[in-house]
C-alpha cells in the first residue's frame, strides 16, 4: 500500500522489532503529503505505538528507508535528532507531564525553548488553556489533576507550537464525548493552518465523523482504507 504525495513523511520497506523478537511491523509503505489528516487504527497489539514511535524519532527502524521532512533518518546522526524533534508534536497516551511543574508551565514549555517573548508566551498558553476547559488550573499541578485534564494539558503542550506533524496516541481516551468533539475541532483548525495529523485510535464513532481517510494495521502490515464515499 502506498499513499501519494509529495513526502513529508515516508516509510520505504520498513520493519521493526524490539530486541531479538518477531518484527512488530513489517514491510510497511507509506507516504503521508504535508497537511495531510489520517487517522491509524488497529486492535490492540496490531503495532500503532510501534509505527508513532518511528515517527516521532524514539526508535529507528530495524530494516528499510524512514525520510522525515526530506532528511533520510537512516542516515541521519543523534545531532540532527532534536532539530527534528522541535518540528513534531506528540500527545502520549501516558500524557508524560512534568510532575514538578504547572499546568501553564507545563504548556508553555515548547514556546520558551523556541525562545518566545515571555508575554507572547503568556498570552498564547492562557488562551489555550482556557479553550480546552482548564481555564481555572493554570497553576495546577499534573498530580492534582484528573486524568481527562492531564489529557488536556498534554494536548495543549503538543499543539501549542503548531509544529509541521502532529502525532497522537488515544487523544480523546479520557474525556466526555461533547470534549473529544471540542478537541477534535481543535485539530481540524490545527490540520487548516498546514499541521500534517496523525491520531491513533479505537474510536471508530471519531473516525466515522470526520471523513478523513484511515491507514489500518493488522498483523504488523499496514493499508489504507478507502474513505466511505469511496467505498460506495
């Protein structure tokens, strides 16, 4: 299976495994087009978290050609690694704040190291914040928060930058369905503005009412569904 497009991301044969195991994903051929929307589904163990791990650079492929943003990171040093990195927004499905700081600070983090004017920085994370419903837990920290509102904030933290590809494991997990669909919105509106979206998963009543197309794992090998007009 192959999606066209002009290249931001794009998987060459690749297969993964984790130590001596059996390859986790194997063969996989993709292209994603920069601003592009896709969701990834697949039960569970199918190798969703395997596939958004190559891509947000925590692990390198054990066969084939993963090109990022035109750069072939099979080729590429540690020392291009956080310059790549900086470029792509990840929301974890274990949320990974950092429990010694704010919710705001938490949020405001990717501003400050791309060296943002500090009012520029406040007003951004404030606005945001109160948006996703978290108006009133500025100050919060992420161990008095409940799990919805971590997801919250974790989700801010990663959209706060607008970075060039967005990555998210079960975003819309811990939250009502009134919130997913407020948080889907927001990915939309990120999606309109150039953001290239990846979302992994298991809500296929999220999936239905988008319209957007579905790349499905099964047994470590990846396909692209057609979209439902498609399959009419």
């Amino acid at each position: 299976m192959e999606v066209e497009s002009s290249g931001l991301v794009r998987f060459e044969n690749v297969g993964m495994r984790y130590g001596r195991g059996p390859e986790v994903l194997r063969d996989v051929n993709f292209h994603l087009e920069a601003g592009s929307f896709h969701f990834l589904t697949g039960a569970s163990g199918a190798g969703k978290s395997s596939l958004l791990k190559l891509l947000y650079l925590a692990h390198r492929p054990s066969r084939g050609i993963v090109t990022l943003f035109g750069q072939d990171l099979t080729a590429a040093g540690r020392a291009a690694l956080p310059g790549l990195r900086r470029r792509i927004g990840v929301v974890f499905q274990d949320f990974r704040l950092i429990a010694h700081l704010s919710a705001f600070d938490n949020v405001a983090l990717p501003l400050r190291i791309l060296g943002l004017r500090e009012e520029a920085v406040q007003a951004q994370v404030a606005e945001l914040l109160a948006w996703v419903g978290l108006g009133d837990h500025l100050a919060a920290r992420p161990a008095t928060l409940s799990g919805g509102e971590q997801q919250r904030v974790a989700i801010a933290r990663a959209v706060i930058g607008r970075p060039q590809l967005l990555l998210a494991d079960e975003p819309t997990g811990n939250v009502d369905p009134d919130l997913a669909q407020r948080l889907m919105h927001l990915f939309l509106e990120l999606n309109r503005l150039g953001t290239t979206i990846v979302i992994a998963t298991h809500d296929e009543h999220l999936v239905a009412g988008t319209g957007r197309p579905v790349l499905r794992l099964a047994g470590g090998e990846l396909r692209l569904l057609p979209l439902p007009h498609e399959a009419r």
